[in-house]
C-alpha cells in the first residue's frame, strides 16, 4: 500500500464523523428520558417517604400524650403540649428525629421560631423531612419567591383534622387516633403543597405563634382562612399561579397524601371535589367514592 493509500485511510470523512455525531445525539435523545424518568421516580419515592414519617410522627405523638393528635399551633396555656408558641410542624421535631431543633425552640418559649441555633434563627433551618425534592417553588430548601428568611415545607397539615376547635388562643384538634368516625384510612393528615406560592407568605415548618393559624400556610382544609379549603388538588400550575388555600399535584398530576392510618396514597389530581372534601373531613359520615 503505498503512503498516500495509508494516509487517506488513517483517519474519518466528514460524512463519516455526521454519522458518528447524529447517532449519538439520538442516543442522547434516548437516554435523557429515561435519566429523567428515574429522577423523578427517586424524587417520588422520598417524598411518599417524608409523609410516612410524618404519619408517623403523628402517630408517635399520640402514643406519648394519650391519643390526642398533634395540634395546629401551640399556646403556651394549651393541652397537651403547652408551655410554648409554635406550630404543628414544630411540635413534631422530636418525632421525627430533630430532637435538637426542638430543644432550640423551647429556649425561647415565647416564640419558637426565633430562637437561635447553629448561629442563626430557628426558623432558618432546613428539615430535609419536610421538602419535597419535586417542588419547583422551593430553592434549596427556601421559598425561591421570598429568599432565605423562613424554611419552608412541601407538605401541608389537614386543618379540618388538627385545628378543628379554638382553646386558649391556639387551634387544638377534636380528635384522636381512636375517635376518627370515618376512619383512618378514609382520613387526610398531609399532602403535598407548593412550598412558596408567589403573593403568600410561602409554606414555613416554623410558622406561626398562636394567634396565628390564618396566615399558617402549611395547611389545607383551613376553612377559617380560606374560601376553597374543599378545592381538589392544582396540577401544572406554575409558582406565580398557585392557589394558598389548595394542595398541589407535585408528581405528574398525582398528590401524595398521608393517612392516619400511616399509610401513603397517591390521589390523581382528578379526584371528584366531593371524594376530596370528604377525605378531609374526619367525621362527615360520608362514604368515599370509587375515584378515592
């Protein structure tokens, strides 16, 4: 072969190298899908198990004070978990192992949320359990729309089950683990909600005080603030255009939900404002329909 057949043949022609470049971009294009796919299979997964522990939580709660459920926001003069000022989510620390953020909190009794820990305020610490990795309004582990002042949650208490009486200034429950007539497993605890929906004051764990349930965002069902409190989940609503009072279908028009049965359940964004309204409500004596 003589040295000009050699070099001719030693490397690739531009149609040669087109080829190369456009299967691997299919490839590519293949790929990406599945990669994505996967993601958010995993980003699924940990948030279903963020809302077991919290059922958990919840759970745990009551087995410490007699059945009682965890209250919507503490007075220091409330029962059982008096002798502070804060909110559901800060009542549930010490339940779901941030046994060291709640002890912080009870150094400023009056006001939970400001107090100091790791050199800065309470209310500034990130819970990992209490975010959705999913939740497009929420930038490491903050309200994208409000920056760095409060942490904020993915997942919203049913108010409906929680805060359903006025005692002391402070929203306590009617209900316990074993007084919920429709059940537990026809019962809401938590769902998923965007964590700062833009115009609000974002859903914050360490929010509010006592006299403060109406501007407590991490909530659903919370008929004393809201006029669609019985509103079916939003699905693909961007930040600027969610609504405060409802829960969010985070993961592909499916909300994640908690029971008070422990269990978590995948609800279609679908779901009748009917089977919705009535899964919130504990003791409405109404039979859930097949879409539940």
């Amino acid at each position: 072969m003589s040295p000009a057949q050699r070099k001719y043949r030693s490397g690739f022609t531009l149609i040669e190298l087109l080829v190369v470049i456009a299967i691997i971009a299919v490839l590519i294009g293949l790929l990406l899908p599945a990669v994505q796919k996967v993601r958010e299979a995993a980003a699924r997964s940990q948030c279903s198990n963020n809302l077991k522990q919290l059922g958990l939580g919840v759970q745990n709660y009551a087995s410490t004070f007699n059945g009682q459920l965890t209250p919507v926001t503490i007075a220091q003069n409330s029962s059982p978990a008096g002798q502070y000022n804060g909110s559901l989510h800060f009542t549930l620390l010490p339940y779901i192992e941030q046994n060291a953020l709640y002890a912080a909190g009870l150094t400023n009794a009056g006001s939970t949320w400001s107090a100091t820990i790791n050199g800065g305020q309470l209310c500034k610490q990130v819970v990992k359990t209490y975010l959705c990795p999913s939740d497009p309004t929420v930038n490491n582990g903050f309200p994208s729309n409000r920056g760095q002042d409060w942490a904020a949650t993915s997942y919203a208490a049913n108010y409906q089950l929680f805060g359903s009486t006025v005692s002391g200034n402070a929203r306590l429950p009617q209900f316990g683990v074993g007084n919920i007539p429709d059940g537990t497993s026809n019962t809401i605890a938590f769902c998923e909600k965007f964590g700062g929906c833009t115009g609000d004051n974002g859903s914050l764990w360490a929010y509010p005080g006592p006299a403060w349930a109406n501007q407590y965002d991490a909530l659903v069902g919370n008929s004393p603030a809201y006029g669609t409190w019985n509103q079916v989940p939003q699905n693909g609503v961007r930040q600027t255009a969610c609504d405060i009072g409802r829960a969010q279908a985070i993961h592909s028009a499916v909300c994640l939900s908690s029971l008070m049965d422990g269990s978590v359940r995948s609800l279609s964004s679908s779901i009748t404002q009917a089977t919705w309204q009535n899964a919130l409500t504990p003791a409405d004596g109404n039979v859930l329909a097949t879409d539940w």
